[in-house]
C-alpha cells in the first residue's frame, strides 16, 4: 500500500514476529501479571525493545537489523510520546512506524492476561477515536489513512491465522 520496494517488504515480513523478542528478558511475574503495572514494573517492561534490539543486533544479517531496528522502535509515536527515546515523526524508521500500527492492532484483538479480546468494529473505534492508551496521534498519518481505508485485509488477516 506505501509502494515499498520489495527488499524491504521482505525484511519487515520476515522479521516483525521478532518484534517482541526482548521480553524473554522480562520476569514473567510482569510479563503475566493480570492487572495493571506499577510505575517501577513498566519500566522494566519499556525494556523489552533495547533487550530486543541488543539480541538481534547482535548479528550481520541485513535482515535482523531491520530486526532490531523494529525491536527498538515498535513502542515509538509519532507525537514523540512514545518509548524508549521519544522519538518523533519520521526519527521513528519506517519498518517500525508500519510495525506500530499492526502490533496495536494485534494486541487489541487479542486476549492478554489484562484484558479479553476485542471484535473489529470495536478495534477499529479505539484505533481511529482513541481511548486512555492510543491516541490517532501516535500514529504516521500516511499509514493511519492507508489502515484505515484497508481496515478489512486487518480484519481478514487476523482471522485467517487465529487459532
Ligand atoms: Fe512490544
């Protein structure tokens, strides 16, 4: 939909499972705590991208420095309001602005230890109007637009792999 070049499709395709990686570095009484976080526990969680980025860095493949690129921004905003360096509008690298919108996405159809799974038209409602975590803001407006015009392919992608 951006019109990308093919090798870089590829290298977000391929490595964006990757994206939370890190969190095999977070305690799992945090990682699987049911309820909301404390000031000192998010903290600790916000380190899952720098974990993330620093195991994947680690190699030379092209591939998983898109990799890590995505690990250490996928929790960036465009508002700059986001983590783990607040970084702003196009500082944020593409393959991780693009990341941020699915993984939203993704997580707000999901069921979590915190909270049950949300439907589409539900999803689709935080994503564009807000709620007390996601504000349209944080998001490249040229890719929430193109989301936004494209929300059925979300819609059909996600369920063609729930299990
Ligand atoms: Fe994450």
């Amino acid at each position: 939909m951006l019109g990308l070049d093919e090798e870089l499709i590829n290298k977000i395709f391929m490595t964006s499972p990757m994206h939370d990686i890190g969190k095999i570095g977070i305690p799992d009484h945090i990682l699987l705590k049911p309820g909301g976080l404390t000031a000192d526990e998010w903290e600790i969680m916000k380190e899952h991208t720098s974990m993330g980025a620093k195991i994947l860095g680690i190699s030379k493949s092209p591939y998983l420095k898109t990799g890590a690129e995505i690990a250490l921004n996928h929790h960036e905003r465009w508002d700059g309001e986001g983590y783990p360096h607040g970084k702003r509008g196009k500082d944020i690298p593409l393959a991780a602005r693009i990341v941020n919108i699915c993984d939203i996405y993704d997580a707000l159809r999901s069921k979590r230890p915190y909270k049950p799974a949300i439907d589409h038209p539900r999803t689709m409602e935080i994503i564009t109007c807000g709620n007390s975590r996601n504000q349209p803001e944080q998001f490249d407006p040229v890719i929430f637009t193109l989301f936004r015009q494209n929300h059925q392919s979300f819609r059909d992608i996600f369920a063609a792999y729930l299990v």
